[in-house]
C-alpha cells in the first residue's frame, strides 16, 4: 500500500472514530502531574537518588473509553558521585505521545486507567554548579502508567498513579562514551482540567 493510500486510510479512521465519541463526555483535558521518581538501577555507573518531577499533558477522548494523550516531561535525579565528578544531578527531559484506556469502576465514581507511550527524551547531567557537563541528545524511549480518576466536579478530575519510564540514551564525558540506561518508577498525584 502507498503511503498515501495509507494516510487517507487513517484519516478516515480516525474521523470516524472523532464521530463516534459521545457528546456527553468532555473531549479535551490538560492535566499537570508532579511527583516522586526512584531510579530502577545505576545510570553510567552512577547510583541515583530518589527525584522528582513532574509531566503537563493534553488528553483527547476518541471515545468514552479511549485516548490519546501528548505533553512534555521533566525528571531530576541527584547522586553523590558520577563519571568522577561530586555531587551530580541527572535531568531527563521530553516528549510524550501515547494512547490511553479508561474503564468505570462497577458503579462508582472512580475509574481505571492504563497508558503506553513512546518518549522522545534526553538525559543532561549538570555538575555541582548548575553547568551542563554531557547531554545525551534526543532519542526514543517508551511510557507505561496505570492510575485511577476521580472527578471533583466542575471539570476537575484528580489522577492519582504510577508510571514507568525506559530510556537508553549514551553521554560523552571528558573524550570517553557512557551508557546512560535510565529506567524509573514514578508515583504522580494528577489534576485535570476538561474541557
């Protein structure tokens, strides 16, 4: 199939799907969600402290059960000592783009949600100075997160949850290549706006 057959193809589908989302449901939000991170394992050799962070997503409802969602994501992690310099800090930043699936909870107000999503993310390490020593340069990456949803009324929902993010990115400090494998678990308390 040519790839223009193929993008009218998707535009089609992805009308219809616009189409078939029910009028009752608010199609568009913007959520903010900070919280901890706690590094899955050592990055270039380096042992990372529990971090922070946070992620600011706009979310579109193709139905009353599915999504897509799309934002920008930053993460701090400090260590002691890395790739011989003292007191470190890691900082991923980027691009998310994903799909989401969302599901009542038998009948009460909370719901479940589950993401995948791919990251367009890279990791800077600055030195006890603030000064960017090594940057990783953009690169893919991929998203999982679980959660609940709880609407507060008046458009406000509240999004507590978990996500896990994977990067494999490689620094280039003082002549010398490291692997940055960065893997972390996240707990997000999320506030969403829909409108």
């Amino acid at each position: 199939m040519s790839l223009k057959r193929f993008l009218v193809v998707a535009l089609i589908t992805c009308w219809s799907l616009f189409c078939m989302a029910q009028d009752k449901h608010k199609r568009f939000g913007f959520e903010l969600s900070p919280g901890v991170s706690f590094a899955t394992g050592n990055v270039a050799g380096a042992a990372l402290k529990p971090g922070f962070g946070f992620e600011g997503n706009v979310h579109f409802a193709v139905s009353s059960r599915f999504g897509i969602y799309g934002g920008w994501g930053w993460n701090r992690f400090a260590s002691d000592k890395a790739l011989g310099l003292s007191d470190v800090c890691f900082e991923e930043t980027g691009y998310i783009l994903g799909l989401q699936y969302s599901m009542p909870i038998s009948e009460s107000r909370l719901s479940f949600y589950a993401r995948a999503g791919m990251l367009a993310n890279h990791i800077e390490i600055e030195n006890s100075n603030g000064d960017i020593v090594a940057d990783s340069g953009h690169g893919l990456g991929f998203q999982v997160a679980g959660g609940l949803t709880y609407p507060l009324g008046s458009n406000w929902i509240l999004s507590p949850g978990i996500k896990f993010n994977s990067l494999n990115r490689e620094v280039r400090l003082a002549g010398m290549d490291q692997d940055a494998y960065l893997r972390y678990l996240s707990l997000r308390i999320g506030v969403i706006r829909m409108f």
